[in-house]
C-alpha cells in the first residue's frame, strides 16, 4: 500500500476482482494487468526452486 495505491498479487484475478469487490466501499478505479514476460519468468523460477516437503 502506498498512499491511496494498493496493489495486490494473484494468481485468480477473477476471484481476487471478485472478492474484492464484496468487501466495499468500492474502489474509484481498478486496474488488472498480467505480469510481463521478465516478471512472469522470475514467478515461475522461483516457484520451482522452493523445497516441495
């Protein structure tokens, strides 16, 4: 959160949009943006070196 900016990481933005709006009061703008290609290699990367136990 930063000021009056939220932002908000998910991997349903369906349900998070969704969710999200249910809570009120309703938000003056939304923006949903896919992650970029570098953003979207990092995730994936570091997804598959977590320990898996």
């Amino acid at each position: 959160m930063s000021g009056r900016t939220v932002r908000l990481r998910s991997t349903d933005a369906d349900a998070t949009v969704h969710a999200r709006h249910g809570l009120g009061p309703h938000p003056r703008t939304l923006e949903v943006a896919g992650l970029g290609l570098e953003q979207a290699c990092m995730t994936i990367t570091a997804e598959m070196a977590e320990p898996t136990c």
